[in-house]
C-alpha cells in the first residue's frame, strides 16, 4: 500500500458510508455516484475525503463545501436530512439552514449565467483563507462577452470580454446593506488579483427574484452617503450589460381563452392537459400554431397576469386569461421556465444543486429550456410585445463601452433608433 493510501481511505468510508444507506442484504450501494459526470465527481471527491473532522465543529465556509458536495449525492432533501443525521448534524440546525439558503442563491446565479447565454465562464471559488484572515474570497471568478439582443445589428469585436470576482448576496427586504467588514476582506481579495469584484445581490419579492449586479467600487460610494442598496439602483448596476437582460412588455391587454381537460395526458396546468387555446389582443385573435400552443401558454403565464372567468363542463374547463401590460425581465422569464425560482425562504421547485451537478452527466442529464426559445415566443408578435431597454442608450452605450474597454475603433456601433426605456 502506497503512503497515505490507507489513511484516506479510513477518512473517506465514513462519509461514503453515510452517503449509502444499507440494503437488505446488508451490503451499501454507491449507485448515486455514478449518475453525476466525471467533473462533478473530480470535485466532490478531494472534499468528501480531506474532512478530519465531524461535519457539526466545521467553520461555516468549510460547511458550505462539505453540505454542497454531498447535496450533490442526493436526490432528495429527506435523504440529505438522513445523510446529515448519521453524520451527526441536524437538519433544522439554524446554522445548516443559513449554509443551504445561500448555496441556493449561489447556485440559481450560476445556472442563470448559462442560461442567458452572455458568460464565457465562471467558476466557483474554494473560500477557506489560506495566508490572511483578511481576506475572503468571493463566491466565483467569470467571464462575459457583450451582446445587445435587444438592439438587432449591434456589433462587438470577438475579443471584447469583462473579467470579475462575484459576491452573491440574496435578501427577502426591499433594501440590502453589505458591512464594512465584508466588504473590505473581499476588495482586498480582487485588488491583489487586479480584478473589479461585482455584488450579484438577489431581492427575492422583486420581479419574481430580481438580480442586482454592482461593481464594489460603485457600492463604496453609496456606502460613504449611508445608503443602503435598492431595487431602484438596477439602473446603476451592470447586471443588464452583463446579462444581456432586457424588459419585456405586452403593448395592449391580451386574453387567452384555453379548454383544459382534467384527464388528458400532459397536464401543465391545475385544470389540466391543453387541448384548446384562443390568443386575443382586444378584437384581434392571433393564429398560434397547434404545436406551438403548450409552450406560448406556458410563457405567456409567466407574465403579470388574473383570471376573468371559469367555466366547468365535466372533466372540461374554459379558462379566460388576461395579460396585464406590466414589465418582466426576460432573465426573470427565463428562470421561472426553468423552474429555478427560489422563494423567500430559499427553496425552490427544483433544486438547483442538483441540476447543476447533473448537467453534464452521461445519463439522465438535467434540461434546460435555452433562453432563445423562450425568446422566439416574443420574437414571433412584435406587434403585441415590446422589448425596452434598463436605462437610456445614451447612458447604457458609453457604459457597456467603458466596462468592456472598447477603444475609438471598437465603439458600439447600433443600427435603428433607440430603445425607449420604460417609463
């Protein structure tokens, strides 16, 4: 046996064997291992066997770590609740509770970066500080390229890319305050790797989960004034130049009159499978295709939107829905699609650990609905729906072309008239 063969071995069954519950004859299966993709398991594995120590005396950092990994070996919470409990941590721990909501926000950023499409890469950082007490590592290290979909005929040089250290933040109130603590062992984190670090702070009751990004050096001038951060400050942010986010609204009241069957197969709604639906816009009915209809149904009920009227005729429903015209962003849009919407305690329909950790996996690998055919509903009624922009182009471009360096040559160069933003 090679040196410290043995030793990591004996650090690693403990763990393994809390992670495999026994079967009846008594042997462990490990089956939950070898759904996840080998980069997944490359990562998990260093960390389920350097712990020398029981889970409940961790730091909160090391935690995080642990509680992520073997998350990612789970297919349920309660079987996480039964892995945790024999490693001798409870589950309503206030601690673990606090460790769980953040790895949710952490881990909906990150699927929402590849979901917009706009993020060359990003990935996650180990957070234990190894020199410095002082410092502390933000959440990731990315990359962006620019786009402006928004704007059709927008060009950009190939090359062009924003590189930044990310904090990700998530609050159930209507403003957020970072400490001065927080902040500075974070700064003094990026400016030794010369890199601007960005807060991606989530207000959860906001939008479904609005996204603010704010480079640090901009929160500092807040923070010198004593003000606290606001949903209000979205135009001071760089979420949407990074992002590619934009607002959609309906430009007049739309109505959907939908037949719902309650014993048809495909039910995507409480009423049931779709089997009929009639898209108006006052007088005008608009033609969607029969193939089409699901999906149209399921993105327009993202929008703001009320119920006028229920009609039961037996296993039979008539549903008339009316659109309201109220802004959404289409970062929002995309998110709920995908079901990644954490609610204001921090969970969600899906469990985004999860999802990521199964993206790329050999079999049964997680879907994502890509944001362009999300946006292809849109894109199909100009008409109806209008796309507007954060801010002014006349603030946004001189933005978007300093933050991703754009010299004299490089400069955004759209065709058409600008964008209103909204009002």
């Amino acid at each position: 046996m090679a040196p410290g063969e043995g030793r990591q071995e004996c650090a690693l069954a403990p763990w393994m064997y809390a992670l495999s519950p026994r079967k009846r004859g008594g042997a462990r299966s490990f089956a939950c291992l070898f759904k996840l993709s080998m980069p997944v398991l490359r990562a998990i594995l260093p960390m389920l066997s350097s712990c020398s120590m029981p889970i409940k005396d961790l730091s909160a950092i090391e935690l995080a770590k642990q509680v992520r990994a073997i998350k990612a070996c789970t297919e349920t919470d309660e079987e996480l609740k039964g892995v945790l409990e024999r490693l001798g941590l409870s589950f309503d721990d206030p601690r673990l509770k606090q460790v769980l909501q953040g790895l949710a926000h952490e881990d909906e950023f990150a699927l929402l970066c590849r979901l917009m499409g706009t993020c060359n890469a990003i990935n996650s950082l180990g957070q234990t500080p190894l020199l410095d007490e002082r410092l502390a590592a933000p959440d990731f290290i990315a990359s962006f390229r620019p786009a402006l979909s928004w704007w059709p005929g927008t060009e950009f040089p190939q090359d062009a890319s924003y590189q930044c250290l990310i904090e990700v933040k998530g609050t159930t109130k209507n403003t957020y305050s970072i400490s001065t603590n927080d902040l500075e062992r974070r700064l003094r984190f990026a400016r030794y790797f010369r890199l601007p670090l960005v807060f991606a702070i989530r207000f959860m009751k906001l939008d479904g989960g609005m996204w603010l990004l704010l480079e640090a050096e901009k929160y500092l001038e807040l923070k010198k004034s004593n003000r606290r951060l606001r949903a209000e400050d979205l135009q001071r942010g760089i979420g949407h130049i990074l992002l590619d986010d934009y607002y959609v609204v309906p430009r007049c009241k739309l109505r959907m009159i939908c037949s719902f069957n309650s014993m048809g197969n495909g039910r995507i709604s409480r009423f049931g499978a779709l089997e009929i639906m009639r898209l108006l816009a006052g007088t005008w009915e608009i033609e969607v295709a029969p193939g089409d209809r699901e999906f149209v149904f399921l993105v327009l009920r993202t929008l703001m939107h009320r119920i006028l009227e229920v009609k039961e005729d037996g296993f039979r429903t008539s549903v008339t829905y009316e659109i309201i015209p109220q802004a959404r962003s289409i970062s929002s849009t995309v998110s709920h699609m995908n079901r990644l919407q954490a609610e204001v305690d921090g969970t969600g329909p899906v469990d985004r650990a999860r999802v990521l950790a199964r993206l790329d996996a050999d079999s049964n690998p997680a879907f994502l609905l890509p944001r362009s055919l999300i946006e292809s509903v849109f894109f199909k009624y100009p008409g109806i729906f209008g796309r507007y922009a954060y801010e002014n182009p006349d603030h946004f471009i001189p933005k978007m072309t300093a933050l991703f360096n754009l010299g004299p040559q490089q400069d955004v160069q759209p065709s058409g008239p600008a964008k209103p933003s909204p009002g």
